[in-house]
C-alpha cells in the first residue's frame, strides 16, 4: 500500500467511525473539494504533510492517534 493510500484509508477510516461527511471535514479544514477528494480518491503520487497535519488537527487526535493504525505499519508500506 502507498503512504498515499494509506492517509486516504485512514482518514475515510475515521470520517465513517464518526458518521462524519467529506464535506463536513472540508469545513472544519478549509481544503477545498477538490484537494480534499483527489487526496481522499488517491489522485496524488504523495501527500503533503501540512495537508495532513491540518487533517489531524480538525479530527481532533493526536500525530500518534492518527498514524496509529495497521494502514501505517512498515511492512504494509510500499515506500518507493
């Protein structure tokens, strides 16, 4: 799994735990749509870690909280 698809699976991961919309982290983020959903839809060949880090912080978790997760375990990882 790329890093790319792996912030994607967690974040979706979370949005559905929460019964929280795209749209909705789209406002507490102010990433517009189109950031949001090619990030989501792994459209990018990587991920901005600001993009990421604001992400985080409107979820309200911790970088630990976040990246804890299988999707981010080294050897699911296809770091090339």
């Amino acid at each position: 799994m790329k890093i790319t698809e792996s912030v994607s699976y967690r974040v979706k991961e979370i949005l559905e735990a929460r019964k929280m919309t795209q749209y909705r982290l789209e406002q507490l983020t102010g990433i517009s749509h189109n950031t949001m959903s090619s990030l989501l839809n792994c459209r990018y060949e990587s991920c901005n870690l600001k993009t990421i880090f604001i992400i985080i912080e409107a979820l309200d978790l911790s970088i630990h909280q976040f990246f804890n997760s299988p999707a981010f375990e080294f050897f699911n990882l296809d770091i090339e």
